[in-house]
C-alpha cells in the first residue's frame, strides 16, 4: 500500500518510514501542512498519516480541505499529543477517520491503519484508461481482455501514468514516484517505457502510451474505437 505521512517531526516521521516499509509499503513524506494537502489532493495514496500541528497549515485544516474542498475519501488516521476530548471530536469532525495519541506503540498505528486499509478496501481499486484495467489489489493488468505479465518496476510506472491519465507525467516526477530518492542511470526510464510499449501497445494495434519529448510521458487512448 502507498500511504502518506504528513509530519514535521523528522525523527518521528523517520521511524513511522522504516517501520512500514519494513512491512512493505511505500511510503511518502511532507513536512507541513501545505505541501501534505498538495500532495494528497494530487496523488492517490491508500492512507494518510496526518499529525495535528504542523507548520504552513494545521491538521485539522489539511483534513478539512482534503474531505470538503478536494472531495478526497483517502482513510486518515490523525497524530496528535493532546488527548483531550474535545480535540479528538474535532479530528472527527474534520474528517479525520481515526485517531493516536502520542507517543504511541507502532505495533498500535499498524493495526489501526490495516483497519482503515481494509475499510478503503471495499471501494473499487482498478484502474481504467480505455480497454486497458490494472487492478491494484491483485496487481492484475487486462487490455481487451487478455492478460499481461509486467514486472514490478513496470507496474509502478503504469500505476503511476494510469492515475494522472490523461495528463503528461514528467520524467523527473515519473523517476521520482519509481525509484524514490535512489534515482537510476538515465536510460532506465527509456528501457522501461520501452518494454512497457512492447508489452500494452504492439499486441493490441493502438498505442495508448505516449511520449512529450522534453516533457514526459503520458497514457492516453487518442484512437477511440468505433
């Protein structure tokens, strides 16, 4: 699962990193509240951890934003230090789906968010750009009902171009969402694309990912069918 951790506490927001990913998810980071709402609204990711003082914007406004304004349904559990009443009820009332005091056991914020992970569950998780559908839950890939097999770098970059569909993804924010921190040599990208291309495109007659050269890359379905 892809969950966001919105937390200005660098050592705190480290270990929550490593304590997940250790558990297989993958795990993205902002440091206040501005960039974590952008970065919920514009990505889609599985949960958000979101603490209630950040610095920019607050977290009961981040989740306000997030439910009223960006209409987002993302499961969040909310981190804070104070256990009043009177704070969790307004968590709640932001839109808040749970809710941990600090300091907290982690083994606590991993049962609470396989919770809310398996709650989000029951909506529907596949991902459709024209005859092409990526289930995100079985790591399925269908085009025109055949199957196709794609490695695991391959279906993060359809996952990754599927979302933002029909949109360009820049190669530095396609490089980014893949490979994180530890970047690649500068044809990775390229070959991976390519294999992509031989694997949805060459099979089925029309091509649906696209390159903007000096842009990036986008999936689209410009040859609608009859």
């Amino acid at each position: 699962m892809r969950i966001l951790v919105i937390e200005d506490n660098t050592d705190i927001a480290a270990n929550l990193g490593d304590y997940l990913e250790d558990r297989g998810h993958t795990v993205d980071f902002a440091a206040d509240g501005i960039t974590g709402l952008h970065r919920a609204v514009v990505d889609r990711f599985d949960a958000i951890i979101l603490d209630l003082n950040l610095p920019g914007m607050d977290g009961l406004e981040v989740c306000r934003k997030l439910r009223q304004e960006a209409h987002k349904d993302t499961p969040v559990l909310m981190l804070t230090a104070r256990d009043a009443l009177e704070q969790k009820l307004a968590g709640f009332e932001s839109g808040a789906d749970d809710y941990l005091v600090k300091p907290f056991a982690l083994q606590e914020l991993d049962a609470r968010l396989g919770v809310l992970l398996r709650r989000g569950r029951g909506a529907s998780r596949v991902l459709t750009v024209s005859d092409l559908e990526y289930n995100l839950d079985t790591l399925e890939v269908v085009r025109a009902g055949k199957s196709i097999t794609l490695n695991p770098t391959a279906l993060k970059i359809l996952q990754v171009l599927m979302e933002a569909s029909p949109a360009v993804v820049t190669r530095q924010d396609l490089e980014t969402r893949v490979w994180g921190e530890e970047l690649p040599d500068s044809d990775s990208l390229r070959v991976h694309i390519h294999g992509l291309r031989a694997a949805l495109d060459k099979p089925f007659g029309r091509p649906l990912i696209q390159t903007r050269h000096g842009i990036g890359y986008r999936l689209v379905d410009l040859e609608p069918s009859a």
